[in-house]
C-alpha cells in the first residue's frame, strides 16, 4: 500500500505514494481534521480543491454524535459526509489523555462518561476496531493510551504496557474483520518521554506487522526542542517500508521538522482554529487580520498564495468582517491556512526531489521566524 518515490541525499526526508481505498494520496501529506466528519466551514469539494485527498475524523465524536446506528444506516462516513478521498479516523485516545476527568481506564478498555449527555461507554481495542469498520475508514488507528509530558516513569511504563496489550488485541480484530472491507490498520508507539521506553514500543509495535505506524505522544505540551529529539530517535527506529504518521502537529517549524526525520503523514485543528480566529499564515510568519494596521488594506493575506481568498478578497475586507462578527471571515482564512499547508507539503517534496529538502527548510524557517518577529502586538483599536 506504499512505496517511496525519493529519500533525500541529506536527510531522512521522503517523498512517496499511499494507495487507499478511495485514491493514491502522495506523501508526504497534512491531513485536515474533520473531528466530527465536517472540516469546520469548508464543503469536502472546497476541501479537495485546495489539494487534499485525506482527511482526519474522530471517532470518539462520531460514536457519540451521531451515532452508529445512524451511520450504518447510511453508508458510513463517506456516504454520509458526501467526502469521497479517504478518511482516517483517530481511535479516541487523545480524548482519552484529554478529557481525563470524565474516564476510568482499565485492562479491558476505557469507561467513559459523554460529554454530551453524561451517558457512560465502554471503548475496548475491538470495539474502536468495529466503530472504525461501520465508519468505512481508509485508515483506523488503534485504540491506545497517550500521556502528557511530565509524568511518572511508573505512570509512563503501565500507559506502554496498556498500549501494547491494546494494539495486539486491534490487531488481532482487524485481521478477522470479513465482507471485503479494505481499510488499514495503524497501531502508536508511545513510551512518553524515555528513550528506552520508546525503544520498547517500537519493538513491540512493529512486531505486530502491521502497514504503517503511528508515533503519539507529542506534542503534548513539551518544549519543541524535546519534541525535535524524540521524533528524531523514534523515527529512525521504525521500518522504512511503513508510512509513518506523527498525530497533532500543524505548524511550519513542527512539520518540516518531521518530514526532515522520514516523517510521511501528519494532521492537526490549528490551522483551521486559527482561521476562524482570524490568525492567517503566510510564509513571512502570521497575520492578525483583526488588528488596525489592516483597516485599509489593499493587499491580500499572501501575494503570491493561489487560494479564492487571496486571489479575491484584501486584508481589509477580511478584517471587516471579523470586527462585523460575519461567517464568511472565518470561512475564507479557514480557507487559506489549508491551502498554506498544502503549498507547504507541495514546496518540500519539491525540495526532497531535487536533494535540497535541508535548505529549503532552512530557507523557509528563518522567513517565517523573521516575520513571526516582525508582527505588530499593539491592541487593536477600541471598538465602540
């Protein structure tokens, strides 16, 4: 299901090919998230259109709202959403780690209480596997139990041993699902921030053979110079025949950061939450369309971005309609900071082509942090 174009002559940076069960997608490739099977405020049309053929959904969501019988009845998350590319879908254990005040784990699973309605489930590895089946997943993650940055050795050790038990037992459900359904399964290495830990994991997970791999645990509030050191050592670790997926990452600096490391695959909410908070990005850092130095300002969010909004709209426009309290400004810098990340992935498997993925890396980071420094923090102004 994968195969790599190109590595590049000076790093671990790769270019490469996922054939899914709704369409090749090259690599390597930002995913959207669609928590609940929508990309807030993009139809899937708009979303393709802006160069994507993977998308991410939740399934801790979905099981909740609306629901599987709903969803069996309709076809699965592809009928039901009208996206028709591929969708991966997060077992739930970031929600797990997230909304920890509403769980109990335990050998079997995880009891939770539904921040809905405050009805209790029970999530097992064979049961997200299931969920993820009716889903109709191009690829299902399997259930595992993720750790924030500073805790125990102990609580480190039982959340790997717990994660392990977990992914054999979603491996063993998925290889026995039968009726043609195609998805793949990805299990997580964890071990949170030991390095012998992490080891263990990636032993114990690529035993189990399955067709790509997931590295969680990160970015989970540890300073970005830890982040560069774990998913540097825990990727050389893993097979190079397998796509490795980091979760939770959506930034310039973090995102080439692991495509320099042999990173494949990579998803996170930030660039669609800061649109609808009118923080836009562009290649000379991030702008604030709310502040006054935009009230008469012709230019777009980025001269030379391809996007509808920055071939149509100004900046000052933009910020007419956040200070107007209008949907479509959220909608339209929504729009851009994707296909920002999709020129992103586009420049740097341009550059791991050509063997100059270090340089352009280079390139790009010291403009971004330029203008990063370079943005004005004076408030705006105030608002009668």
């Amino acid at each position: 299901m994968f195969s790599i174009h190109h590595q590049d002559r000076r790093c671990s940076a790769r270019t490469g090919e996922l054939r899914l069960p709704h369409g090749p997608v090259t690599t390597p490739a930002f995913m959207p998230v669609g928590t609940a099977g929508s990309v807030k405020g993009l139809e899937p049309e708009q979303v393709a259109a802006l160069g994507f053929r993977l998308i991410l959904a939740n399934t801790y969501h979905l099981y909740l709202r609306p629901g599987m019988t709903v969803l069996a009845e309709l076809g699965g998350l592809h009928s039901f959403t009208g996206w028709r590319h591929n969708i991966l879908t997060d077992s739930g254990g970031f929600q797990v780690y997230s909304l920890s005040r509403l769980r109990r784990m335990h050998a079997d699973g995880v009891e939770f209480q539904s921040h809905i309605d405050g009805s209790r489930h029970l999530l097992t590895p064979e049961k997200v596997v299931q969920i993820q089946r009716v889903f109709g997943s191009d690829i299902q993650m399997a259930l595992d139990y993720c750790t924030g940055f500073e805790i125990t050795r102990r609580e480190a050790e039982n959340a790997l041993k717990i994660t392990t038990e977990w992914a054999r037992r979603a491996a063993a459900a998925w290889r026995a699902i039968e009726g043609g359904y195609q998805g793949v399964l990805f299990p997580i290495v964890q071990g949170n921030f030991h390095h012998d830990l992490r080891r263990q994991s990636v032993a114990e997970i690529t035993a189990l053979d399955l067709p790509g791999i997931a590295i969680g645990g990160l970015s989970v509030g540890e300073p970005f110079a830890v982040y560069e050191e774990f998913v540097a050592a825990t990727a050389e670790q893993l097979p190079t025949t397998r796509p490795r997926y980091v979760m939770g990452i959506g930034t310039a600096e973090y995102v080439l950061t692991a495509i320099e490391h042999g990173i494949d695959l990579f998803d996170c909410v930030f660039p669609t939450r800061a649109g609808r908070n009118g923080l836009a990005f562009t290649a000379h850092g991030r702008v604030v369309l709310k502040h006054a130095a935009h009230l008469s300002a012709q230019e777009p969010i980025e001269q030379d971005c391809d996007c509808d909004t920055c071939r149509r709209y100004s900046r000052a426009y933009l910020r007419h309609l956040f200070k107007a309290g209008e949907l479509l400004g959220p909608v339209l810098v929504s729009r851009h900071n994707l296909r920002f990340m999709s020129r992103l992935v586009e420049h740097a498997r341009a550059a791991i082509e050509a063997d100059r993925f270090l340089a352009f890396k280079h390139e790009f980071l010291t403009a971004h942090k330029t203008g990063l420094a370079s943005q004005p923090d004076a408030p705006d102004e105030v608002q009668p």
